[in-house]
C-alpha cells in the first residue's frame, strides 16, 4: 500500500525565524486528511522538515512505499539524494564536517522513513494543493473539498 504526503509551508523567510502555518494532506486509497499547524520561531526550511516529520509520525497503517509532494527545493534535495541517510552514517555530519541543521528532526524522518519506498515530486500538481495553500495563508481556514478549484488534478504521476 502506497501513502502519498502534499506537504507547504507558510514561511518564506530564509534566513529570520518567524511564526506562521504549515499544512499537508495525506491521502491513501479512499482516506484522506488535512490538518494545518502553528509553527513558532522557525525558517522556511525548518518548517518543512518539522511539517513532513508530523506529516510521517500521523501514518498508523502499515505501508510499503510513500510519495512525498513539496514545493520546496531544500526537501526535495535532501529527500532524492538521501542525504539525510548519509548524515546518519556520518553521525550527524555533513560531509564537510559540520552537524547537519536540525538533525534531531532529520533523524526522526530517517528512522519512520527506514525499510520504505520513497518517491519525491517537485513542484507538481496534486489534488487539494490550492485549497492547503489558500488554508495555510488564511490561517488554519479549511476550505471544503467541494469546488476545489484544482479539482481532479494529479499532475503527472
């Protein structure tokens, strides 16, 4: 059984810690769920990762493969290349020798994501993406699944 993850974040800043929303779907056969949070304090690339780690530790049926959708280049890199099995090996470090940047997130994404087929879509359609984005930028609004503007869209899968 396949468990696909649409995960977006809110934040945009780089570099600056902010408060604000990230959401994600999680979708597997006729299930499908969508819940938005708070995050506090946090940079674009530490929302995603805390985002797809809540997104992980939500799945409580067994699976064999999981699809993971994100807009964000930081995850996709990290998540195609499997870096952060690397980091693992290399306790924690870069290959440079610096610690990897939220490592203790990391390495609970590591160990749900063990023994599991992982497939990672960039920027691509998938059903429900305008409603999240639109919710996370009205702040924890859902809208109805009915009308969805982006309807059945899949992208290409």
């Amino acid at each position: 059984m396949m468990v696909e993850i649409c995960i977006e974040s809110g934040i945009t800043s780089v570099a600056k810690p902010k408060d604000g929303y990230v959401g994600y779907i999680i979708r597997s056969g006729n299930f499908e769920k969508t819940i938005l949070g708070s995050v506090k304090q946090v940079t674009d690339k530490h929302s995603q990762i805390l985002c797809l780690k809540s997104a992980l530790t939500r799945i409580n049926i067994k699976c064999d493969a999981i699809l993971i959708h994100t807009s964000s280049d930081y995850m996709y890199f990290n998540l195609i290349s499997t870096n952060f099995i690397k980091w693992e090996s290399n306790s924690w470090r870069k290959s440079n020798g610096e610690p990897v940047q939220y490592a203790d997130d990391w390495k609970q994404v590591a160990e749900i994501l063990k023994g599991r087929k992982m497939m990672v879509k960039l920027n691509e359609s998938y059903k429900g993406k305008e409603r999240l984005k639109r919710a996370i930028r009205e702040k924890g609004k859902i809208a109805p699944v009915q009308g969805d503007s982006d309807g059945e869209r899949r992208g290409n899968q």
